[in-house]
C-alpha cells in the first residue's frame, strides 16, 4: 500500500459506515497508517487490504482500552452512526487511553455536548454542517461555500454584473462591500490571487472571503 512520508501517523478509526469508511480511505490514501476498528464482522472482512489494518472488536467495551494503548496512535476517530452510546463509550475509551488528538462525529446537538463533556478534541456535526452548505448554495449564487466558527466564510461565486469590465481598484468590492476578493479562476487557466489591477470577466468564477453576512450580501448582487 502506498506511503506518502508527509502523512504518516498512525490513525485508529472506530466504525465503518459511511463517514468512517470515506475517512478511513482518505487516510490511506494520504499516507496514514489506519487501524479500522468496526464490530460487524461482515463489514470489516470487506476493508481488510484496503486499510493497513481491520480490527474486528467493540471499541464500546472497556477491554478495548488495552488494544488502544498497544496501538498507541496519536489520532483517532470515532464514526459511529448507529448508537449515541456506543459512540460515547468509545470516545470514553478513547480519551481515558490517552489518545492525544479525537475526533468524534455528532448525531446530535445533544450528543455534541456530551462529547464536549468527556473531552473529546474535535467534534463533528457533518449533517448539520452539510445542510447549512447545501442551503447556501440552492440559489446558485454561490458555487461552494465554507463557514468557520467566527462568522467569517470562504465561498466560490460567479461576479456581480458590476465587477465585469472592471479591476478591482475600479470596482471598489472592498470598500463597498467588505468582502475580500482573495483570486480568480477562468476556464482553462491557472488560479490566480487577486492584486488591484486584476480585470474581471464574465468567465471569472471569484474566490471571496469575509464576514458571513456580509458575503451573503455580495452574492446577492444581479
């Protein structure tokens, strides 16, 4: 199986359903060595060669705090989907072994805040977090979208009819608007970050950044 030297930590990942196994593949893929822990056998007899390692065990159960600290990984992940339980007593174990980066995905706000309690690193809402993307993006105003925790956003649109024409310095997007355009993309050609003489076309799609709200503003523009 292939290595990438940049990215090789061991990465334990409990339960192989649809998020765990995509974070599982992607791991490998970027070098890491993963230990896949998933409790339906079936299901970890059909990962076995495509991670480094398939454990077939319940990670909800005490006796597995001995696995972990023979593994010793400095990052785990829990992808439970199924049970709020079995996916706390598994960050349990997880943080009782010491485990020095965990994170966990959340089936609830509920769940999110009993995670946070036990001392889980990171925690996850990739529903919630999907839904508030897809809901950004149903206009098609923007054609991706990234929200951190700050209020502050990362979004690909096409230009305002009132930047087309125009440099940046021309069109004032910053001042009128205080969002940053940080580059531009046109087909067939490389990115290129944005500096005041930069020309928008209508082949432009825009890398924007800035307040969430104020972002939202800016995309709105016919």
């Amino acid at each position: 199986m292939a290595r990438n030297r940049l990215f090789d930590d061991d990465v334990i990942v409990i339960g192989l359903g649809r998020f765990g196994s995509a974070v599982a593949l992607e791991l490998t893929r970027l070098g890491h060595r993963v230990i896949a822990v998933e409790r339906d056998n079936g299901i970890a007899e059909s990962y076995v060669n495509k991670v480094a390692k398939v454990v077939h065990a319940d990670m909800a159960h005490s006796s597995a705090l001995e696995m972990i600290r023979d593994a010793s990984p400095k990052i785990a992940i829990v992808g439970i989907g199924s049970s709020v339980e079995s996916s706390v007593l598994a960050a349990a174990n997880l943080v009782d072994a010491g485990v020095p980066s965990i994170w966990a995905k959340a089936l609830s706000p509920e769940h999110k805040r009993i995670l946070d309690r036990i001392g889980v690193h990171h925690v996850i809402s990739p529903e919630a977090d999907s839904g508030r993307r897809v809901a950004h993006l149903v206009n098609g105003k923007m054609l991706d979208y990234i929200e951190f925790d700050d209020g502050f956003a990362i979004v690909k649109l096409k230009p305002p009819s009132e930047t087309i024409g125009f440099t940046l310095e021309q069109s004032q997007v910053r001042r009128k608007y205080g969002v940053t355009i940080v580059g531009v993309k046109a087909p067939s050609e490389d990115f290129t970050y944005a500096v005041p003489q930069t020309k928008i076309s209508a082949h432009h799609m825009l890398i924007v950044s800035g307040p969430t709200e104020l972002i939202e503003r800016f995309a709105a523009r016919p």
